[in-house]
C-alpha cells in the first residue's frame, strides 16, 4: 500500500513536532486527525481492490483468458455461430456451458466432430469437449472436478426414468417426422460391423436424410432409445434374429445398436454355417446377438448360406426340426418370412425330401403354402418353447418400391433418387405387399399357446421409399461400378434398406416390448 508508506515519515516527524510543542495541543490534534482520515481513505481504496481482485484472481483470469482464447480457436466460424444461434455462460468453479444450435451442431461435424452425439433438441456440452475436437487443448481444470462431474453425469443417467407408453397404444399408426438430433440412433463410421451392403454413405450415397426420420405413433410416443437400458435387458442372453435378408438387415441394425452401448468390451463377430453371431464377452457374462439363415422357415433347396441364389425354389412345408434345433436356447426370438415368396405366384412343394433325393414337387398357390408353413412353424414353437424363458416376435411383411406411379412420381426409376418417404396421399399406399401374407401370419400368431408378439412394420416402411440400398449397395458380392450406378433399372436394389436407416425402427418396437415387459 504505497499510499501509506509515503505518509509514514510525515506522521512521525509530526509527533515529534508535538513533543516540542505541548502548548500547542489544538494544532497537532487537527494535524494529527487529518492525517489518520487521509491514511484510512487510502487504506480503504486498497481493501476495495482485493475485495475485487483476491490472491486467488491470478489462476481465475488465466483460465477466463484460456477459455477465450480456446473458443477462439475453433475452426470453420463455429465461434461466431455459437454466438448467434446459442448461449455462453459462466457458472460456478468457472464451468464453461454451451448450448449448441442444430446449425452449429452440423459446422461442428463438417469440419470433423466425429465423435459428435446427442440426445435433445439442445445439446449442453461442456466447452473442452468441442475444443478437444477441433484443435485437442485441455482446459486447466483440476482432476477432482472432472471425476466429481462424472459421478454426477452417471447418477443422473441412472435416474433417468424412459416413459413407456401405454399398453393399449397402437404403435404402428401414426406418421414420420424429421428428427436430426435423435437419429440416426447410432453412426455408420462408428459401427464396424456393418456389412458393405447396407452402408450406402459409404458407398457413395450423397444424401443422408434418409438416416433422420423417427417414427411417431398417432396417440402415444414410443421411448427413447437408451442403449445401456437395451443391454441391461439382454444382459447374459441369446437374441436370434430366425429368417430371411430382410431379418438379416435387422439383425445388423441391432448389432448397431447394442455395439453402441458396449465400447470397451470385448466383442466378436463370426460365421458358422447358417448362424452368424455377435458376442459381447463380459467376466461374468455372455451376451450374443445372432442371425440364423432360413428364408422360408421351413427346409428348402434355398438353405445354403452362402450359394442360395435359386430361381426354382422348392420347400418342405412341414420339415422345420433341422433348423429349429438350432433355436431351442435363445431368450428371445425374432422371425419372419416373406420376401422369397414373391418371385412367383405359386410354390413348388417337395414330394419326399431333400435326403431322400426327391425332385418331384407340386404346384401350390402362395397363400396356402404360406399358411402351410407357418403352422408348421407355430406347431414348433408351441410344442418346443418355454415362454417363461423365451419371449418370441414375428415381424411382418417388409415391402418394396419397384414401381414409382405407386407414389405419384412417374418420371421416377424404381427407388432410385428417391430422398423423402411418401406424404400426403389422398389414398392408402399400394406398393404391391401380398396382403394375404400378412393377414395369415397376423392369424398365426393370435391362435398360438405360446404368446407371440406380432411387430407390425408393413404400412410404416411402405411410406419409406427413400430409405433403400438402392444403387448403393454391392451385388454378388462386389459393389456396383459407377456404370452400374448409372443404370438403376437394372441394378438398383429397392428391397433391402440402408443402414443406419428404417430397420433401427423395428428394432425399436422390439425394445419398447422388452423394456415394458422384463
């Protein structure tokens, strides 16, 4: 206090004077008083300046001004947007929050938030983690802090309670609405697992929209999805997708959607004849995800995995036990069958069997040989499942978009080009579906002993037109070449679906059912 030591000197010199002086008492007093305000007027001036700038300042404004200098240093104007479009605060122990805006969010991964992820429509994240994305400085914050806010982030995760909706809800009639913040559920570059048949970014696909459509039930909402809560259920178990391609697009889309809940742990994915199997390996637990190969349920000359490209496909319709040996120890089973029966308007039926050398075969219209099958199926499950163990699902019929008048676009070719599922028609969609499949697998699967839980997917993916592999996608084996890729009369394929894409909404009917029964 600088102030101070320079009137030292004048306040002893004045005692001094004061001795010298005692008949002059009045005077040294009005000096005396003058100079104690004036030292009290400067000492305050001092305290007022380190009730604003305390010993502990120094540290705070190095890491105001790191902070600065950080958000100053993200990429591509992500500063400026975050400024304009969100908010910026200082909290408590100098916490930074930013809430980021849907276009900050997109500037963010364009210039390389590869990890980006989120769960509400404004996403409040910590400023280290966007810095750390763009230029990796950390921020001058202590351990304990960032170990105390963790604890707190996963006490807040458990509490977390997911909303079911109620049991009389129709889940399947409602519409799709554009939700680029909650889907996709996972990231295409984030799942290894994917095959190249379904990952049509990847293989050159220049929109993505397709990936950010949710679907909404007209009178209740299904859950968020939280993969952690999907895992918990499955925990320790056998899922087995049992069926054709289409349940085999849905089997990878929820090996996306439990890979995403498992980071760390040790995870294999293998083939062995018709099974294909995910494994989570866990000390205490197992947990597998698995596709079984049998596009027609039941034994047919289609059965090999892998060569089962057939045109003249022959079925037994009352031989199911060489496959369903194969499903008697899942926990919960998902099957369907529909799309190999569409090549023709009748079924051939084996006389004998495949062992016996058979090849004589009947002529079946569709219909009665589907109903044929599905008794046979639906014999098996009752007569071999537990349902206090098992719990088992049936999906319907998935469609696909071949003809583009369907949906008023008649300078369309097949799916090719198509960005945006179907709205606003004036009258019900016709795509083609054999409705008469549906109808005797929805039939089935009522009159059963064992319950069965009946996935209705079929009027929702018609209005999907936009989310198929398309041209995207690879053909017998090999991806199509950019001449093929030009040709989508030929070549587009308008049956499978790109992933992440509308097969991560089936799988959620499938976890709105586990999470509101287990």
């Amino acid at each position: 206090m600088q102030p101070l030591r320079r009137k030292t000197p004048l306040f002893t010199s004045e005692m001094g004077a004061m001795k010298g002086r005692k008949n002059n008492n009045l005077s040294i007093f009005v000096v005396v008083f003058s100079i104690f305000l004036f030292g009290l007027f400067m000492y305050n001036e001092d305290v007022k300046s380190i009730a604003e700038f305390p010993f502990s300042s120094h540290k705070a404004r190095e890491t105001q001004e790191g902070v600065g200098k950080e958000v100053d240093s993200v990429e591509g104007g992500a500063r400026k947007e975050v400024e304009e479009s969100g908010v910026v605060q200082r909290e408590a122990e100098d916490t930074v929050t930013v809430t980021v805006s849907k276009s900050s969010r997109a500037q963010l991964e364009k210039s390389g938030g590869e990890d980006e992820d989120s769960d509400e429509a404004q996403e409040r994240v910590d400023l280290k983690t966007v810095v750390e994305k763009e230029k990796k400085i950390e921020l001058p914050r202590a351990e304990e802090e960032e170990e105390v806010e963790e604890e707190e982030e996963e006490e807040e995760e458990e509490e977390e309670k997911v909303e079911l909706p109620p049991e009389d809800c129709d889940l399947y009639t409602g519409e799709w609405v554009l939700d680029n913040v909650t889907h996709p559920l996972y990231k295409e570059d984030q799942c290894e697992f994917l095959t190249s048949q379904v990952t049509c970014m990847k293989n050159g696909r220049p929109d993505s929209l397709y990936q950010n459509w949710k679907w909404k039930p007209r009178d209740c909402s299904l859950p968020k999805f939280k993969p952690k809560l999907l895992f918990e259920k499955i925990r320790g178990k056998r899922l087995m997708f049992v069926g054709d391609s289409l349940n085999r697009n849905q089997w990878e889309s929820m090996v996306c959607m439990v890979n995403s809940a498992v980071p760390s742990h040790n995870k294999t994915w293998y083939k062995t004849g018709s099974l294909a199997i995910f494994k989570i390996m866990e000390p205490e637990h197992v947990t597998t995800v698995e596709f079984y190969w049998a596009p027609f349920l039941v034994e047919s000359n289609s059965d090999d995995p892998n060569m089962h490209s057939i045109l003249n496909r022959i079925i037994m319709p009352e031989s199911i036990k060489k496959h369903g040996v194969n499903w008697k120890d899942a926990d919960f089973l998902i099957f369907n069958t529909y799309i190999w029966w569409m090549n023709t308007f009748t079924m051939k039926v084996l006389r004998g069997s495949f062992d016996e050398g058979s090849t004589e075969y009947d002529e079946v219209p569709r219909p009665i040989a589907y109903e044929r099958v599905l008794k046979t199926w639906s014999k098996w499950v009752d007569e071999n499942i537990d349902p206090n163990r098992t719990k088992v699902f049936f999906s319907s019929t998935s469609p696909l978009h071949i003809k583009p008048e369907n949906w008023n676009n008649p300078d369309g070719i097949k799916c090719a080009k198509e960005t945006t599922p179907v709205v606003n028609m004036s009258s019900p969609l016709d795509v083609g579906t054999d409705r008469r499949l549906f109808a005797i697998a929805n039939n089935v699967t009522e009159t059963m002993k064992v319950p069965v839980y009946f996935i209705n997917i079929t009027t929702l993916s018609e209005l999907r037109k936009d989310a198929h592999t398309s041209v995207y996608t690879i053909r017998q084996g090999k991806m199509l070449t950019p001449e093929q890729q030009a040709d989508p009369t030929n070549y587009a394929d308008c049956i499978h679906w790109c992933l992440p894409g509308l097969p991560d909404t089936w799988n959620e009917f499938f976890y709105t059912r586990i999470i509101s029964k287990s």
